[in-house]
C-alpha cells in the first residue's frame, strides 16, 4: 500500500473524496463519474491511449475518515482507501 500525504485537513480530502461526480475536474484522465446508486459508481476513464470504462463498489465508509471500494472493468480489477491517517 502507497501513502501520500497531500497536506490539507482530512475532512477536506475526505469531502473531495466522495464527491465522485467531481472527479473529472481535478483528476487527469478520469473523464466522467456516475453515481448509480448509494454503493455503486460507474467510470469513464483513458488508460495509456484507449478509453475504458469500469464499475466501483463502496465496501466501507466512515464519514470523515476513510472510504473503501473495489473496481471491475473489462480488463483488471482493483481496490482502493481513501483518505485515512496512519
């Protein structure tokens, strides 16, 4: 597992975190967000030179600490928490 501290309080990251829908605009290649449902999002995205789409499932979530969620896409699968303190 990576850490990367990115300095700001971390009910800031947290709120950036889980606002999917904006990812767009302070993420590079993430193209668009749609929430599905309350667990569910799904993924517009380039990779290298092809665009792909995927899945994320929320498995975890404690307001003003931390969110888990897996991914499923057509070509690999993934796992991520974020933020949370050491």
């Amino acid at each position: 597992m990576e850490w990367t501290d990115i300095g700001v309080p971390l009910h800031v990251a947290y709120n950036a975190f889980t606002q999917f829908e904006d990812w767009p605009t302070f993420m590079r290649k993430v193209e668009n967000v749609e929430r599905v449902d309350d667990t569910k999002l799904s993924f517009k995205g380039q990779v290298f030179l092809s665009h792909r789409t995927w899945e994320a499932t929320i498995t975890e979530q404690v307001a003003d600490s931390h969110i888990v969620w897996s991914s499923t896409g057509r070509r690999a699968a993934s796992a991520a928490a974020c933020p949370s303190t050491k």
